[in-house]
C-alpha cells in the first residue's frame, strides 16, 4: 500500500511528548509514524461527529500546537 509523502511535522511535537512516542514504540513494537498517523485518525474521528469543516480543524490544531510551544516553562 502506498501512502502520499508529506513533509514532516515531528518538529511540532514537544521533547516531552516524543520521548513518550518512543516510549510507547518500544512497548508496542510499532514505528513512531504509525503512533501518530493512529492519534491523528481517533482525533479526527472524535471531530467528526461535530461536523466541523476540514479548514476549522486544522486551524484549530494549529492553535493548540502553537500554545504548546509558546507555554512557560
């Protein structure tokens, strides 16, 4: 099965919440990209059922990766 090539947004993700990826890739013997690919489509799914358009969804992820890098530390 092929899959489209996306540049990658790994940059977006805290150090904290990488290292519980790979955490998580150890216990699960599953590579870190299908962790996430996994997370976006339960996120995605949970949207759905508020009928959001796809432009609202991405700003709003948008917003949250931005105030998650912009917290105090």
């Amino acid at each position: 099965m092929s899959h489209p090539k996306y540049p990658w947004i790994g940059n977006r993700i805290s150090e904290e919440n990488m290292a519980s990826l790979y955490r998580l890739k150890q216990q699960t013997k599953k590579p870190i990209t299908v962790l996430v690919s996994e997370a976006v489509s339960r996120y995605l799914s949970m949207h759905r059922d508020n009928e959001e358009q796809p432009q609202n969804l991405l700003s709003e992820v948008s917003d949250d990766l931005g105030a998650e890098n912009h917290r105090e530390p």
